[in-house]
C-alpha cells in the first residue's frame, strides 16, 4: 500500500514504476543513514529512470542530522543533480516533507523530528526546484491538518494517506 504501488496502478502498463525509498534515510551524507551510501540509491540511478520523484528531507530534521539549512541545500542539490545527470535525463519532480504530527507535546517529534526545521527543509525543496525549473509538488500542504492519516508515531502515513499521497503525487505530474 506505499504510493509507488498505488502510483503504478494510477499510471498503467505504459510505465513502471519502482520504489527505491528506504525509511530513516536522509539527503545528507553527514546523516545518520545517508540514502547515497545504500545499495538502493545505486539501484535507483542504474534503473535508467525517465521520471523521478525525489521525497526527501523529513530525516534531514532530526536533531542530531540537522546542522544547517545551507547543508541540507547541499547535499540535496548534490542528491538532486545525480539523477538529473542520467543519460536518459530524467524528468524530476521534487515532493516536499509531508506535513509530521507530535506524538508527544514539544516542536521535536517522534525519532527526534524538529517540525521548525521541517518547515526550514520544505523551503529549501521549493527554492530548489525554482532554481531548477522543476515542478515541487507540496505534500505539506496536501496533508497539513490530516494527522488522522498518520500512524501512531504522527510521522508515517497509514494506508488511507498512501493512497491519498499517490492520487495527489499523479495529478502534480500531470
């Protein structure tokens, strides 16, 4: 039930999608789990991708990752430029960090998620994108007031929100 899935079934047997995220991951490469160090990073660049869609941030948040708004913009950039130097020179749609709930009082959230440096990150993904000439497809925005969408921990999506997330991520690529 993640999006992609749902995706694949909203774009049909004309493409193929597939699903290299992996959970806790972050952009940077000082991260506590850098994504460009995992063996699905390298899948995803020797997929030959025509289409990316790049969903990444919420774990650049965490307190002991985040240590500065220009680094995120670094190594996103550096994240971002991979995949846009293909041959097959992708089209590349940037997602925002979906909006995040506490599962406890306080701005720091379940695993240590800063919902201020949240908000700092969604910036940067939309600078970003503007500086690219890239379409920014806002998931904050789309699940801001849902956290009824959420697991318990206010951070992942539950099953209802995977749909919802894929119906919103296909009509942003339209």
């Amino acid at each position: 039930y993640s999006y992609p899935s749902v995706l694949q079934g909203l774009l049909g047997d004309d493409y193929q999608v597939d699903n290299f995220g992996l959970n806790s991951r972050t952009a940077q490469d000082t991260g506590d789990k850098p994504y460009r160090k995992e063996s699905e990073y390298r899948r995803s660049l020797a997929f030959r991708p025509n289409i990316v869609i790049l969903k990444m941030g919420t774990n650049d948040t965490k307190t002991f990752n985040w240590s500065a708004g220009e680094a995120f913009e670094s190594a996103y950039k550096a994240l971002l430029e991979d995949y846009l130097a293909l041959d097959t020179k992708p089209t590349v749609y940037l997602c925002t960090p979906a909006a995040a709930y506490p599962s406890a009082k306080g701005d720091v959230y379940a695993y240590s998620i800063q919902n201020s440096k949240l908000a700092e990150a969604r910036d940067i993904v939309k600078k970003v994108g503007a500086e690219y000439g890239l379409t920014v497809i806002d998931t904050a925005a789309f699940t801001e007031g849902h956290d009824d969408w959420y697991a318990w921990d206010g951070i992942h999506p539950n099953k209802e929100a995977a749909g919802k997330m894929a119906h919103f991520i296909y009509e942003g690529m339209k």
